[in-house]
C-alpha cells in the first residue's frame, strides 16, 4: 500500500525538518541515543499526524486516473489466467473420467523361470493363460522371477518370489478387483470357467468354503473359522494333505491383501528356515495371526488346483478347472511327460 505525506502551512513550526523541531530532536537524540533524524520523524508521525487530502492538483488526479485504470487492467488479466486455468483443468479431468477407473476385474499372475524350463514350454505356459484371460476379458501380468531375486535372502528358494510378483501386480493394476496367481508347473485345462462364477461369487465362495478344518493336516490345533461370512473372506486357497497349497490363490485388491502379502515376505520369516518354506510361513501367519486366518477362505483343491497324480479328493478328473504339476521334478516322474499329455488333452475355449 502507498502512502504520501502533503505538505503543511509554515506556522505549525513542528514539522519535521523546522528548526524548533531540529532543536527538540537533537535534545531528545542525547537521552534516547537514536539518530535525531530518525527519531524526529518517528514523534513527527505519531504527534502530529498528515491531516486529510484536502485538494488535488491536476498531475495528481491524473496520476490517480492511470493508478485506477493499471489496477483495472490488471484485476482482469488476473481473471483471464484464473479462467483459462480452470478450462485447462476441466478439460483434462473430464478426459481423465472417460477413462475406465477400473480396470480388468481379474488378473492372472505368471511367473517364468527360464533357468529351469525350456522356452518352448514357457511359450505355451504364456499361451494357455493369454487364451483364458482373452475369453474372460481378464488381465494378465507375466515376470521372469530372476526380476525379483534381488528381494529375497535366499534365491535357490523360487517360492518365496512369487510374493513381491504379486504385490508388483497389484500395483500395475490399482483398479484390478481380484489377482490370481497360478505357477508355471499348471496349465488351465477347462477356460470356459470364469473365476467368478466358479470361486469368487459370495454364494458360490459361500458353499466351497471348508469351516472348522484344521489349517495343518490332519490334525492341529488351530482351525478355521465356523461362521465368518463369505463376503468378507479377502485371501482363497486350497489345501493339499501336507497342508496350503501356494501354487494356486487368488487376493483380492484391498488393504487387508497388501498386508498379508507384506507380513507373509518379512525377512524374519525367509530366515527362519521354516521346513516348508513359503508355505510353512504362511501356515503360521494363519495359526497365530488371527488378522489373516479371519479373511481367509480354504476351499476344496480341486476348484483350481488339482493333482494328475493326486488321491481322493485332489486327484485331476476330466472337466477339471485346473490340473498342477507340483512335485513333478522327481526322479519317479516326469515334467515333460506329463505336462504333454495335459497340453494334448486340455479343453478350448468355447465362442
């Protein structure tokens, strides 16, 4: 703000600058030790305070004129700019909303290791689940897991990479609803099954879900819970005989996923050895974490992740959604065999 001091009559003798007032400052500049200039117009402006304008002279209202036309000036540039801001922002967010915040419901999660299998079978692995995700209008999100070798303490222990895998997808894909990893060693054998209809529908999930079983067969102590309802169950898996089977699970996309996965990867639980490794972790986050096992659903193997070589209730029959390959690398059997076989068998999908 500006301010301007006008000038005064010659008799009031105490303006600043007049000889009585020169003489006052330089007495009071002796008892205060300020400048007699300073001081003289600091007691100038507070006793003897600039009467109102009473005229103006020409130059003067002039100088006002070109003061209020700058100021006009420049309040309507000022909201030009605010004006061409928020068309700017209304455009880009409008185009933003087009878009589709979702993303695809489901996305299949692949890992490949091509240290361990040929490239012929990762190129049909990678077929068999881009056929799926196509027919269902999925999502679907392949790594080498040597991309992830640096995160784990031990690399010669492949299972525990699948866990910062997933957690990359979930970040690829923020608007995703559910993520299902599926290991290499399986191959899709029935696509005309959709995830939702055949696991992830509350009603659907309600009946599958295994209540009051024991979360290490046969027997121990910790069991599943008996009446937690099928919608707020978060984390699907399957069990085999020896107990959860990590090759096949299914996360949906909320906070509760992003902390299993994260207290699952501690590096606590990677040192401790367990005899199971991953799987061995998770079953105890599952016994003496109750945050994880209350939104947990464990569901008949068969659903998505059968044997070929399984007994009773695992075993792979035709028509199954998934056939999985797990403990194959054994001198008793054969990888390449069996999954050739499967690859010759399996289902198409159905237009």
């Amino acid at each position: 703000m500006h301010f301007s001091i006008p000038s005064r009559s010659a008799d009031q003798t105490t303006l600043p600058g007049s000889p009585s007032f020169k003489a006052k400052s330089r007495a009071s500049s002796h008892r205060t030790g300020y400048a007699p200039s300073l001081f003289a117009r600091l007691c100038s402006l507070i006793l003897h305070p600039a009467p109102p304008l009473q005229s103006s002279t020409k130059s003067e209202k002039k100088r006002q004129s070109t003061r209020r036309t700058t100021v006009s000036v420049l309040v309507i540039a000022v909201f030009a700019v605010v004006a061409v801001l928020l068309t700017i922002m209304y455009v880009l967010f409008a185009n933003i909303a087009t878009l589709d915040p979702t993303g695809p419901q489901v996305v299949l999660v692949l890992g490949l290791d091509n240290t361990k299998y040929k490239d012929d079978y990762l190129a049909k692995i990678v077929e068999n689940r881009k056929e799926y995700a196509d027919a269902h209008g999925y999502g679907l999100y392949v790594r080498y897991v040597s991309d992830f070798k640096n995160l784990v303490h031990d690399v010669t222990k492949q299972g525990w990479q699948k866990l910062p895998l997933m957690r990359s997808a979930m970040q690829a894909h923020p608007g995703s609803t559910y993520f299902w990893y599926l290991d290499q060693n399986a191959i899709i054998m029935n696509p005309n099954l959709d995830i939702e209809s055949h696991i992830t529908d509350v009603k659907r999930l309600n009946s599958l879900v295994l209540r009051d079983v024991p979360i290490v067969p046969p027997d121990s102590t910790i069991r599943t819970y008996r009446h937690v309802p099928a919608d707020r169950m978060k984390f699907i898996i399957a069990q085999d005989h020896e107990g959860f089977q990590t090759g096949s699970f299914i996360l949906k996309n909320e906070e509760y996923s992003l902390y299993v996965l994260d207290a699952w990867f501690d590096k606590l639980y990677q040192e401790y050895k367990f005899q199971k490794d991953e799987k061995g972790a998770l079953e105890h986050l599952a016994q003496w974490h109750p945050t994880v096992l209350s939104k947990m659903a464990i569901i008949p193997q068969r659903i998505f992740n059968a044997y070929p070589n399984g007994v009773g209730e695992s075993m792979y029959q035709d028509g199954d959604f998934v056939a999985s390959l797990s403990g194959c690398d054994t001198p008793e059997r054969s990888c390449l065999r069996e999954f050739e076989r499967l690859w010759d068998n399996r289902g198409r999908v159905v237009n």
